[in-house]
C-alpha cells in the first residue's frame, strides 16, 4: 500500500480539525469575552530508508534518506489578546482592560471568565444571571468608623444591597479653609451696628446630630483690636432656636464655658496657633477646637437631662496654606468646606471604578465603599480548560490562580459599563478558511492519484 495513501488521509483528517475551530471561532464572533482558537500542525514520524553517512577520505558525507508517513495537529491554541470594548450603559456590566479574569463561583468550584455581563439577584449578589454563578471580591468591613477592604481575605460572594439603610452619623468633625482679609478693621468700642457688620466675617454650615437632624452651625470671624494678627472666633450652633443650645468651645482639656475662641497668624499669614477664653493653648500640628452643644428635643419631659453634642472644628495645619485658614490682604473667603455628618439614607445606587471597588451612592449624599472585585491571573493562560458558557478551569499547565486587585501583579483595569466583544477577525478567519480548504483538496487529490497509480499496478498483468 502506498505511503501516501495515509499522509493524505492524515491531511484531510487534521484540516477538518482545523475547519472545526476555524467554524467554531466564527460561530462565536458575537460571544461577548470570547478567545479565539489557533491550530497549528506538525510533521508526522518519518520512515528512514537509510541513513547519514560520514565523510570518509574517499568520498563525502551522505544524508539520510526518509520519506514522510503525513501530518498531525500540534496544538489548538487559545489567544488571549485584548478584544474591542463596548459601551453598554448598565452599571453591573464590567470589561477588563489589560491581563486578568473575573472570578465566578459555583458553589466550592471556581470558574474563570472575561465575559463581564453580570446583574443582581434579588438578595443583591452580583451574579452572572446566565448560570447563577456568583461573582467574588471582597465586602468591605467597618474599622474605625471608616469603611474598608482587606484585599488579602478570602474572597467572598459580591453583595450589593440595593434600598438597604445606611444609618444616621452625628457630625464629629468639620474643616474650615480659605482666608481672612487682613485689611479687614477693626471693631472699636461703641461701634455701631454698621461698624460691626463690616468687621465681621460670618460663616454658617450645617453639622448633624445622632439622629441625623440638621443644626445650623455659625462661626462670626472679628479682628481683635490692639493686638497683630489676632481673630476671635465665636461659635453658636441654631443661633435662631427658641431654647438656646449653650455652645461650648475648648482647646485642649474640655473645661471652658464660652463660646468663643482666638485664632494667631504668624507674620507669612499662616496659622501660628488657637487658644480658648481661659487660655488654653495649641501651636503645633492640627489646630482644633473643641465645640458641643445640647442637643434640643421636644420629646422629653420637661426638666429632664439634655443629650450633649462634641464635635472638632478643624482649622488647619501650623505653617500650613492648603486646607487651612490663612491671613492674607485679600478679601475674606473663609468657610467650612466639609464635615462628616449626615442623615440616614436609603442605597439609591451604585457605581464601579477602574480598580473595581463597588461605592454605594446613597439618598443622604454619602457615597460608602461596599466591596471590590477581585481578579484572577495565570503563568499560563493559555493552559486554562474551556468549560463552556464563557468560563476557564484550572488545568495542569495553566498554573494556579493568582487572585488580587486590579492594578497588582499585572491584572488590568475594570472598566465598568462595557463589555469585551470576541478578539475573533473574520478578515483571518475567511482567509484561513481558504487556506483549510485548499490543503484539504490538495490531500484529496493525493489520495486520488495514488489510487489511480495503484489501479495502473493492478493492470500490469494483462
């Protein structure tokens, strides 16, 4: 029988091979997250008719003589390149830019996919709605009143609690900044009330209490007379409530009972130090000020005791311009720009950012860190085992999932909103079908013709 009988059953065999996953590449350029396949050939064994000779003094070398018994599949390969981006609009769709996976479970198994079409079930988690499988991260826990993600944890199930109470924080801290006119006059004695409108600089801001209700808090900021650089501050929170609230304010130990307090500069403009009405003294580091109040309501008895309020204003850093109150001859700007208060609220939404940390939005204002995806990346991504419905399995010689945060260890960005189209080229792949097809009749017409030379030896005979 001749050779080439099996070296074009061979070709034929291993070009429809090819043909299967040029079909399959095809059938899938629409699949978001998808990899295409790459099939590579080889030589078969071949058979040696004789050997290599060397070179001898006589004559010189001879090479062997081989024939070759056809061809075999070297490898299906899948490549990971990047594939296009799409812009979905829907929050929960993510897409990844660069290396990496997003990690789904299902159950104790682990299943590794670049198809970032996830929604919400009706418990919150953030789940892959085609299967159920569970999209991992890591929830973030609470420390120090502060949200926070330990990205070194196990991941867990994501769990984004739309509607879910976000409770009420009493305000502990407020921040002031900008400047005091230095040109600002000074309040002499008997001044009338004109005279005392133009030297005085009022802020107002609102602060919270525990149970979220909003206190109007004013800061009057006057010059004071006869000594440099020298502001007194006076401090009243609901300044236009029929019970007065009997604000306080103290720096350093809590025993003052005024409401008023004194802000240095040194010659640069910048803060040199706050004192109290007794004396008190900070010149060093941030300059706060102690500041509580009772806290009004209507539902007690009469005479029973009032719930009393502290919170720190913050006025800067000593020597410090950015995020302080400076003194400078221009015109008055001082404010609070922030504070840490709030009432409660309800999780209206949330929103996703390119290092895949989930932030809830909520109707109080407040946006609160829930959790972060988290990304898996492989030595080896192409030794990962399709299992269907756009997931990857660990295999022998993918090496073991390296799971950590955008950014690290080369895992990519998470794009929120998008998804990852097919990296398939139909240009390559019709190319490459005319190629299959092509090697495929070639190794047909071998098969053709050495049936017509084995039918010439047939007819020797006659």
């Amino acid at each position: 029988m001749m050779r080439s009988l099996w070296a074009g059953v061979s070709g034929l065999t291993n070009h429809q091979t090819r043909m299967d996953v040029l079909g399959n590449n095809i059938a899938n350029v629409n699949t978001t997250g998808f990899k295409r396949g790459r099939t590579e050939f080889q030589d078969m064994l071949s058979q040696t008719l004789s050997g290599a000779a060397k070179p001898t003094t006589e004559v010189g070398g001879v090479n062997p003589l081989q024939v070759g018994l056809g061809m075999m599949v070297k490898s299906i390969d899948t490549i990971h390149t990047q594939g296009a981006l799409q812009s979905t609009g829907v929050m929960t769709d993510m897409a990844l830019q660069g290396n990496g996976f997003f990690v789904e479970k299902d159950g104790r198994q682990s299943y590794y996919t670049r198809a970032g079409s996830f929604s919400l079930d009706r418990d919150g988690r953030l789940v892959n709605p085609a299967n159920g499988m569970r999209v991992q991260g890591w929830m973030a826990t609470t420390v120090a009143g502060e949200p926070f993600v330990n990205v070194s944890a196990e991941i867990e199930n994501l769990i984004i609690p739309v509607g879910s109470k976000d409770p009420a924080k009493a305000t502990t801290d407020i921040w002031f900044a900008c400047n005091l006119d230095k040109a600002t006059p000074e309040i002499p004695a008997g001044a009338t009330a004109a005279e005392i409108e133009k030297g005085t600089w009022m802020t107002t801001f609102d602060v919270y209490d525990s149970f979220g209700r909003v206190h109007k808090l004013q800061a009057n900021f006057q010059k004071v007379p006869g000594v440099a650089n020298r502001w007194q501050v006076d401090v009243t929170v609901d300044p236009d409530a029929a019970v007065g609230t009997n604000t306080r304010v103290d720096v350093g130990a809590a025993n003052n009972a005024a409401n008023r307090f004194f802000v240095d500069f040194d010659n640069f403009g910048t803060l040199a130090a706050v004192r109290d009405a007794q004396g008190d003294v900070v010149n060093a580091g941030l300059l706060q000020v102690g500041v509580s109040f009772d806290v009004p309501d209507t539902t007690l008895p009469a005479g029973a005791a009032t719930v009393r309020q502290n919170f720190n204003m913050n006025v800067g850093e000593v020597g410090a311009f950015k995020d302080a109150v400076t003194q400078f001859a221009e015109a008055s700007s001082t404010k609070a720009f922030r504070q840490n208060g709030y009432a409660m609220g309800y999780l209206e939404t949330f929103k996703i950012d390119q290092a895949g940390v989930i932030t809830g939005v909520y109707t109080n204002g407040s946006n609160r860190t829930i959790g972060q995806v988290a990304l898996a990346t492989f030595t080896n991504p192409g030794g990962l085992e399709k299992a269907g419905e756009n997931t990857y399995v660990v295999s022998n010689n993918s090496g073991d999932a390296n799971i950590g945060p955008s950014g690290i260890a080369g895992k990519g960005k998470v794009i929120a909103g998008t998804l990852e189209m097919s990296n398939v080229d139909l240009a390559q792949e019709f190319t490459d079908m005319i190629v299959t097809q092509r090697g495929f009749q070639a190794s047909s017409r071998t098969i053709t013709t050495s049936d017509q030379m084995l039918q010439e030896l047939l007819t020797l005979k006659r």
